[in-house]
C-alpha cells in the first residue's frame, strides 16, 4: 500500500509504532475490518458535511430528523464492510447512529458559520512526496473544526487546551490553512452520548514544532527505519493490532 503522499494518519500510525507502518504501508498486509466506532463516525460525518454544505449553499440545513436520516441512510448502506464492537447487531449499531445524530445536531448544528466542508489541504513535504489532508469543517470566524465522535469525553476543557494545541492533525491543518484556532466537536458514543466542544489557540510554535516532527518522522522513513513500539504499550495486542499474530515483536514475545 505505498502511497505517493504523506497524511497525518500515516505518521500518527508511524508514532505509535515503526514496525505497525512497516506492515501497512511497506509490505501493504491486510488488516482486520474496521469496527463500527468508526463507522458511527463516519455517519455522523458525512450527515454534518451534508447539514453544512446546505447552510453554505442556501442557508437552510438539514432539521434533525433530515440529519438523522441521512447519518443512518450512510450507516444502512455501508455497516456490511465494519466489525459490530461497540453495538451487539445493525439493529443497535443504527439505533446508535440515531442517537448520535440527534445529539449532534442538537449540539452543533447551529454552533458554527461553516465556510466550507471536507476542504482539501495540500502541499509539497519534499522533493519526493506531498502532504495531503481534508479538514471536517472551516468556518467563517476563521476556525478548523473537527467532528469527533469518542469512546467517553476526552477531559475538561482546561486539559483539552494543551491537548488540542498540540494534536498533529488539527495544528497541521491550522497551518495548512493559515488559521490560528481549532475546535472538536466531541459526541461520546454510548447509550446516552454527551456533547462538549473544545477550543485552543495554535501558536506559531506550536505549528514549528509539529512540522518538525513530521519531518522527523518522513525522514525516518524514508531512510527505512521502521523501529517497534514497547511491546508493553497498550496498543501492542491482539485487540489493538493488526498484525500481532504475525510480528515478531508482538505474540511471538509472549
Ligand atoms: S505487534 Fe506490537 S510491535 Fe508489532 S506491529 Fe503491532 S504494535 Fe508494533
């Protein structure tokens, strides 16, 4: 699975492990479905891009029954390709997605003046490869904006701050766009989901340091060096890695 271009899901995957990389996107392994917390998320993205694109177009979104229906019309058509984790069959899975969808809309949908959706960022990294990514939600008020939907709320919105300007995708997309401020519009997915948003200012440090961790990280791989992670780390096991029956690093050091 060589790509001829660098995204922030390749080097967040390279952060987390050298080797979980290496398998991916070197030796292009298969791995495993993706479970239905993505797919939740992914429905109730593609509901907030069509609410947004309606308010940019005609200033009209979608009422919350139009955004329910369009976040399960998504769900409905696209569950056979996930793995039920969170929900026990696609009859919980889509009720779930109902749920998150209301809360969403109740939460955000008016929240924000969306400028554009699903806005393609793109530059050259180097003489070899582009960057290339696609920010949720732009707004008006000069905001990047990220639709979340979360296993439980992340912290308080003191903590939230510091993590937030220093999350890779939203400060390398702050700087992508020139924008200085950045939003996550987080729902938890559960029985009962909550919704909180959480703001911080991107500093132009904050955006130095970022692109030179990027760059640490595209130049280590392309001088080959894919280095495993702590097989301790709570993501080296079978639950939370593709390829932990096959790497030497994983099952084989049980
Ligand atoms: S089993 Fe552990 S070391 Fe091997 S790829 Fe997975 S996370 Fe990395």
């Amino acid at each position: 699975m060589k790509r001829n271009y660098y995204s922030v899901s390749q080097i967040t995957k390279y952060q987390q492990c050298g080797m979980k990389y290496y398998y991916h996107y070197v030796e292009g392994r298969p791995v495993r479905p993706i479970s239905d917390y993505a797919l939740h998320g992914s429905s109730i993205d593609d509901a907030a891009n069509s609410h947004f694109d309606g308010v940019i177009e005609n200033d009209k979104g979608h009422t919350i029954s139009q955004f329910v229906d369009k976040a399960v019309d998504f769900h409905d058509t696209n569950v056979d390709k996930y793995e039920l984790v969170a929900t026990k069959d696609k009859s919980e899975s889509r009720d779930r997605v109902s749920i998150l969808g209301k809360t969403y809309h109740i939460s955000y949908a008016k929240k924000f003046d969306p400028m554009i959706t699903q806005y393609k960022v793109h530059e050259q990294h180097n003489n070899h490869k582009d960057f290339i990514g696609y920010v949720d939600l732009l707004t008006v008020d000069a905001k990047v904006v990220d639709n979340k939907v979360k296993k439980s709320m992340p912290m308080t919105q003191e903590t939230m701050q510091n993590v937030l300007s220093r999350d890779l995708q939203l400060v390398k997309y702050a700087d992508m766009t020139d924008m200085d401020t950045v939003g996550m519009a987080v729902v938890t997915n559960t029985k009962n989901p909550k919704a909180e948003y959480f703001e911080a200012t991107v500093t132009k440090q904050d955006k130095v340091i970022t692109n030179k961790l990027i760059k640490r990280v595209t130049d280590a791989i392309e001088a080959n060096v894919f280095t495993p992670t702590d097989s301790q780390n709570w993501w080296c096991s079978a639950k939370w890695c593709d390829f932990w029956d096959t790497c030497d690093f994983g099952k084989r050091r049980k």
